[in-house]
C-alpha cells in the first residue's frame, strides 16, 4: 500500500539509503521484539502449537501423507487453470504496468476517508490481482491449522507463478523498475501475511469478496482455538490467557499462526524447480548465517544461504510482513 502521490521520505543515513530499506529495517525490529516475546512471555509453548505440518493437512477428508516440503508435487500440482479454486482466478494476468493505476477509490480502501479519494491509502496495481481465490474458497472444513497452512503455500505459490514471468517481461518493456523479483515477491508475501491476520486494507470489488473472506477466516480461526483449547492439557489456562479477548477476529491468535508459519509460505512463493529464481537475491543483507552476527544475503533463490556449519537456513529474509500496509 502507499499514499496518493506516493512521497517518499528523507534519508536517514547509508542504512536507510532509501524508503524500502528503512522500511524493511523497522519492520525486523518489530519482528525481534516478536520472536523477544516467545521466550520472555512463554508464548513459544502455543505458538509451536500453530505450526502447521503440511503432511496432515487433509482433503475432501483424507491425509495426503506426503511430504512438509510446500514445494513438493504433492502440493504444487494440486490446482491448474481449469480447476474451481485455482488461486489466480478471476484474477489479471498482468501484474505490472506503466499504463494502469493503483487503487485509491475510498470504497475500495479500509479505513479512507469517505467520499474522498484524493487522501488515505492505495493499492498498488500488483495487489489488485493477489492470487488468493482459493483462500475465498476455503470451505468450513478448513479448520486445522495443517489444512489452512495448505491452502496459503498454493497462494503464495501460485502468486509467485504470476508475478515472476510478468516481472520479467515488465522490465523487458520498460527497464529496470529499481525492484528485484525477491523485493517483488516480498511484498506479494506481506500482503498475503495482512490477509490472514485481519490487517489488509483493500477491500475488493463491489462483491465484496475480500470481506467474505475476513469472515471465512475468522470462522476457521475459531475453530483453531477450539482444537487448540482440547489438546493442550496444562497449557490450557496459558491459552486460554494469552486469546482471552480475541474473539471474535482472533487477532493474537491470527498473528501467532503467522509468525509459526512465515517461513514455510516464504519457501512456498520461491520454490524453484525450474530454475527461474536463480541468482536472485534479495535487495540487502538481512540474513544470519548461524553465529547470530547477520551480514549474510539472499542470493539464490531469494532464500537465505546455509548457515555456516553447513545446514539449511530457514530464515525468512523479508521483514516487510512487519510494516504497515499503507507504508509497503
């Protein structure tokens, strides 16, 4: 999201030698003072809970017993063109351009003034076409963590379909924008992020299909912590806690699924079986490299690279999930 006109601020030194750095700074120190709050405030226990194992999500009432990797065939085939929830139905192919305009329309935006369309929020022409129709389609069956993880790897996955071939062609035609496909598909994966937890400003079309879904989503986040409530024995007075003001949106509960399960739908927008992320990286060094110094970057694949003795990093290396929407 940006402002009409979009401003940009003032430099605050070689860190901040632009808005989206000094943006993505402050969004990783918001995301510190969470991960800061999993061990002072306990909530690790419960958030553990939430993560959700992609192996157990069931379908039409039956385990796919495959595997937790989101890049498995075993998920990204699961939808095509044709199917009834393909996440990029209905939705514009074209993702980028230099000729349509963002969505500033004060019934379109949360929260804009009414009747106003010169102040207040926009979308950007990208987010117009955010492939979640399958999130829209999510029956009330939807309700285990597991099967909700599913269901946001293919959009995330799927959005990354639409948008890396359309990047490309886009700055074919019309240069380099000053955005990487990485810086791209992070702010793709922020704004999936707001969707789950309640934050997002657009408002879709006159359907109002993006509010159905809000409502959808909390109806299947409270039946998480329903579940989360009969299973956890001990930890139950914690829970119960800890969510004790959360109906009826769920807010904490939504931002504690979140922050369990960014990194698995970060692998899900950069799988690359097809090489077509290869070299990309990420557009500064937000990476730890396993002896909690940082200074690494995402060079391949948009990912982080192994740690220094060696081993995968899951380390998500956007903190954009952590800036308000109206600022990305």
């Amino acid at each position: 999201m940006m402002a009409p006109g979009d401003p940009r601020g003032g430099n605050s030194g070689e860190e901040d030698k632009d808005a989206k750095n000094m943006f993505d700074r402050i969004g990783q120190q918001v995301y510190k003072e969470v991960e800061k709050e999993k061990v002072e405030k306990d909530a690790k226990k419960y958030i553990k809970e939430l993560e959700g194992k992609l192996s157990l999500a069931k379908v039409s009432g039956v385990e796919l017993a495959g595997s937790n990797d989101p890049c498995s065939p075993d998920y990204t085939t699961r939808f095509d063109a044709n199917s009834n929830r393909y996440p990029c139905e209905k939705r514009s192919p074209v993702r980028f351009s230099d000729e349509s305009r963002s969505q500033c329309t004060y019934n379109r935006i949360k929260d804009n003034e009414k009747v106003d369309n010169t102040c207040g929020a926009c979308a950007p022409f990208r987010r117009l076409s955010v492939c979640d129709y399958n999130l829209e389609k999510m029956g009330r069956t939807s309700t285990t963590t597991n099967k909700l993880l599913l269901d946001v790897c293919l959009a995330a996955y799927y959005e990354a379909e639409s948008l890396i071939p359309d990047h490309a062609q886009y700055v074919a035609k019309y240069g380099d924008s000053g955005s990487t496909i990485c810086t791209v598909l992070a702010r793709s994966f922020a704004d999936i992020g707001d969707i789950i937890r309640g934050k997002d400003l657009f408002l879709g079309g006159p359907s109002q299909e993006k509010k159905k879904l809000e409502e959808r989503l909390k109806t299947i986040f409270k039946k998480i912590h329903g579940g989360l409530s009969r299973t956890n024995g001990k930890n139950v007075d914690a829970l119960k806690d800890r969510y004790k003001d959360d109906d009826p949106d769920y807010y904490q509960l939504r931002e504690d699924w979140w922050t369990a399960n960014r990194d698995q739908v970060w692998k899900a927008m950069t799988c690359d079986d097809d090489n077509k992320l290869a070299s990309a990286s990420y557009f500064h060094a937000t990476c730890d490299g396993g002896d909690n110094r940082g200074g690494a970057q995402a060079n391949n694949k948009c990912r982080c690279p192994m740690t220094s003795d060696g081993k995968p990093n899951d380390q998500v290396p956007t903190y954009f999930d952590y800036v308000p929407q109206y600022l990305r």
